[in-house]
C-alpha cells in the first residue's frame, strides 16, 4: 500500500527542494514549497508556534512541504504528525556551497530584497549542514525507513523517491528545477 501520510523536507536549501516539491506534487502530494499566497512557510509554522498551535495548522490539508527550514522543526513536526516521512535534500559539499553563496550574491544585487539571506559564510554553512545531518542521522537511528536522504544533483530521482513512498515510477523525467547552467552535469 502507498504511503499516505504527510512528507517533510529538512534539508537545507539550494539541493533540490524545488526539485522535489514538483516531483512531490507530479506524485499526487498535495506540496506546499517555500509560500502560500506570499506568506512564508516559515513565517506561518513561527506563527502557530507562538499561538501553541500545532506547527501545520491551516494548512493542514497539504500532504508534502519543502524549502521552509524544516531542519529547525524536525523533532517537533515528528512528533506532532506520527507516521510522516522525512526528506533530506542533499548535495555534494562543494557544489552546494558555490550555489548558497550564488544564491545570496543575487539577494544583495537586489535592491529592495528584505529576506535574511544576505549573508555569505561558508564556514558555518558546512558547519550546520554537518551538524543537522548528524542530528537527523540519530533522531531517525531506530526508524530509518522514515527517512531518506536524496542526492537529486547527484542523479537521485525517481527510484529512490519513490521506494521511499511506495509509490510507482511515472513513466517521465524526474523534475529538475531551477537549475544553473552548469550544476546537473
């Protein structure tokens, strides 16, 4: 029987949460990626948080959720929505490093850019990636069929997606999103 319950991204950005939101929602799943109506994910889960409310609440209805810093919610989202799967988009250290910081260069060109994403520090950016998959690594030690972690740059796909959510294969490309000129080669 396919998985039906919910699907978390806690993976950092610029591997692939774009990717997998689109693939997610190509699979049936409901997914939420990054905003609903201009409001931030992540502003809503703060939201409910500091209402005590559960972390989903009014947006519930959505199955899959990507690109909202869920690696700052993990412990707590399991915990509140038993029986989800966990989804850690990931990528080679390098590669993902040139692209956080590619990513931040074109936030500060632009000029009414308000996020907090302005700066560059890849120091700590290995630092909290090392430490979040650690972290995740021994939260999910006993149960490791609720969570994957998924290479898309590095060529995982479809298989390895959809094993973890026994679902079938589509009979297409697996999506790739906001790609670079140069990063799937």
């Amino acid at each position: 029987m396919a998985f039906d319950g919910k699907v978390f991204n806690i993976g950092f950005n610029k591997a692939g949460t774009s990717s997998l939101a689109v693939a997610l929602n190509r699979l049936g799943i409901p997914t939420l990626h990054h905003k609903l109506q201009g409001k931030r994910l992540y502003e809503i889960i703060r939201a409910n948080q500091a209402r005590g409310a559960k972390l989903l609440h009014g947006v519930e209805h959505y199955r899959g959720f990507s690109d909202f810093a869920g690696q700052l919610f993990f412990r707590l989202l399991d915990r509140q929505y038993p029986d989800s799967r966990f989804i850690v988009t990931n990528r080679e250290l390098e590669a993902w490093l040139d692209s956080r910081e590619a990513h931040v260069r074109r936030n500060l060109a632009r000029p009414h850019y308000w996020g907090d994403f302005r700066t560059i520090d890849r120091p700590r950016w290995t630092r909290r990636r090392e430490e979040h998959l650690a972290a995740v690594r021994q939260h999910f030690a006993t149960r490791p069929e609720a969570l994957l972690i998924l290479d898309i740059p590095g060529g995982d796909g479809w298989n390895e997606l959809c094993s973890f959510l026994e679902l079938p294969i589509p009979d297409e490309p697996f999506p790739r999103e906001n790609v670079s000129a140069d990063e799937y080669r």
